[in-house]
C-alpha cells in the first residue's frame, strides 16, 4: 500500500515527506530522476564518474536547501538548477586551478577528463560531438543538452532557468551551429 | 561538411545514454546521513566549545573580582592601621597637654633646643612668644 501510495506520489508530496525525514520517500525521489540527472550532467562535464558525483551532491543540496523551495510543481527544475549550479562552480573551480597551475606546477590537473566515458562511445564521431558539447560555453550548453538530449520542453528550459523562451530558443539556435561549425571537418553525413 | 541542424539534433538525440550506478540512492543517503552527522559533532564540538570559553570568563572574571577585593581589603586595612595610629598620637598628645604647658620642639642639638610654647594658640591668642632657651 506504501509502495503504491509512493509510485503514485508526486515530485512535490515526495519531497514534502523527504522534508519531514523520510527517507524512503527521499530514496523514491532519488530513483525518479537519478538517471535523466546522472545523464545530464555526463553531457554537461563529460564525465560519467564526475557526473554522478554532482548528481549525488544535488541530491543532498536539495535536502539541505529544502527550504528555499516553494512547492509550485517545479521540483525537477530546482533540481536540474542546483545540477547546473553545481557543474558552474565546478569548472569555475577548474579555471582557477588552469590559472594555477603553471604558477605552482601541480601535479593533479583536475580540469583533465576522464577518457573512459569516450572510450566506450564507438565511434569518432560521437567523440567529437561530445568533446564540442564540452567546448560549448556553459550557457549555451545547459540548454542545448536539456533539449536535444534531454527533449526538455522550451517551456521547461525557460522555467528552469528564469529566462524568457525566446533567449532560450535564440541560444539553442547559437549553440547548434556552434557545434555544426566545430563538426564540419568530421562530418560524413547520417548520425551515430 | 556541415551536418544539418536535423542531423545534429539526430546525433545528440542518439548519444549512448549514461545511467546511474545501482547503489545511488543507497550513496545519496549515506552522504547525506553524514553530512548530518558531520553537522551533529561541529554542533556538539561549538556548544563544548561555548561552554568552555564561558567557564573560563566566568573564572577570569572570579579571579579579577578576589584579587580587586583583596586590594580593597587591604587599602582598608591599611587605612583603619594608619588610624589608629592617630588616633595613638593624638591620645598622647591630648595626655602631655593635659600633663602641663604645650610646647614644641623647633630645633635643638645636645646642648640646647628651641622650644615653642603652643599655649597662646591654645588660649586663643595669635602671636606666641618663644617659651624658653633652656640647657638641658
């Protein structure tokens, strides 16, 4: 009956009990949306370990922060925002460490990707086209994932960012043919 | 050649989709617990902490306040000994006085001393005259 009450529930009612303390309820949260958000944020930093690490930390921020939540029915853009937000101070970290490193000649570049999620694409192609999605900037990457990999609505995407949906759709457009610019020299026509 | 938007939207649309390690929630939650837990010791640590530093003002503060009692204690002591010790004087005083002529000694050596008698003042009158030069 409690399963069924679960399954049933709401993003919204889910939280409001994960609030309280129930952790089952936060555990059922978690299952709901774990995957979309652990592909998500392997696109968004090219990493598949690296992304479920953030998507763990988003997971528990959003617990943590539970209070700057007003329960609108929004609860899975809040999360993809925190998502974002997370993946933002992490390459904003990365730059700072780029900027260091000469300076201090580490040892750990921490800005290195991981190659193992490229080793199992199966073609060059698909190699290249994340290592575009990579090279984009973060605001234009965030919403050409959320819409050609994650089939986000541009209503969604607008909700989730705070931003009007022509920007959002002018900044997809931008996006595309930025990385249509960087694939030409590799494209030999159909898709992965 | 430059892939058509349609095509790139088909290869982003088809990129091998990564999915979530099977114990995630289970590792969601163990962050999460923790963190609390984490957040529990810092709390437990911070009111050890207040308490500590309260003690130690309380007992600064006590230490202060003896010692600034002492001194007063003492100051009192002092004073009530200094006193008494007029108090002393002027009983002997008051007994040579009583005893004849009040006089004082100016200046003197072993074979004379200049004496003043210290009766005009005592009658009232404003200008004494020098009692004696007397041999000893």
């Amino acid at each position: 009956m409690e399963a069924l009450q679960t399954v049933d529930a709401s993003d919204g009612e889910l939280f409001a009990r994960a609030r309280e303390g129930d952790r089952a309820a936060l555990a059922d949260l978690v299952e709901r949306h774990k995957d979309a958000l652990v592909n998500y944020l392997t696109r968004m930093a090219g990493s598949r370990d690296r992304a479920e690490d953030l998507a763990q930390e988003t997971f528990v921020r959003l617990v943590e922060r539970s209070d700057g939540y007003r329960e609108q029915g929004q609860l899975k853009a809040y999360l993809y925002r925190i998502a974002t937000n997370l993946q933002r101070s992490a390459e904003r970290r990365e730059r700072r460490w780029r900027l260091l490193e000469p300076v201090f000649a580490l040892g750990v570049p921490t800005h290195e990707r991981p190659r193992q999620d490229l080793r199992l694409l199966r073609d060059e192609l698909a190699e290249q086209l994340l290592a575009g999605l990579r090279a984009l900037p973060l605001h234009y990457r965030v919403p050409l994932v959320l819409r050609d990999v994650e089939d986000w609505s541009y209503q969604d995407i607008s909700g989730m960012l705070g931003c009007a949906v022509g920007p959002i759709t002018s900044r997809i457009h931008r996006a595309r043919e930025l990385l249509r610019v960087r694939l030409e020299d590799r494209w030999k026509g159909g898709t992965t | 050649m430059r892939p058509s938007p349609e095509d790139l939207r088909d290869a982003l649309a088809s990129l091998p989709r990564a999915r979530a390690s099977s114990d995630f929630a289970a590792r969601v939650l163990e962050r999460l617990e923790s963190r609390e837990s984490r957040r529990r010791h810092r709390a437990r640590w911070s009111v050890a902490a207040l308490l500590l530093v309260a003690v130690a003002t309380g007992t600064l503060w006590e230490v202060t306040e003896r010692r600034r009692e002492m001194r007063r204690q003492a100051r009192v002591e002092a004073l009530r000994e200094e006193s008494a010790t007029l108090a002393r004087e002027l009983a002997e005083l008051r007994k040579l006085t009583a005893q004849g002529e009040a006089s004082l000694v100016l200046t003197g050596d072993e074979d004379y001393e200049i004496v003043m008698g210290l009766s005009p003042w005592i009658e009232g009158e404003t200008r004494p005259a020098l009692a004696a030069d007397r041999n000893r």
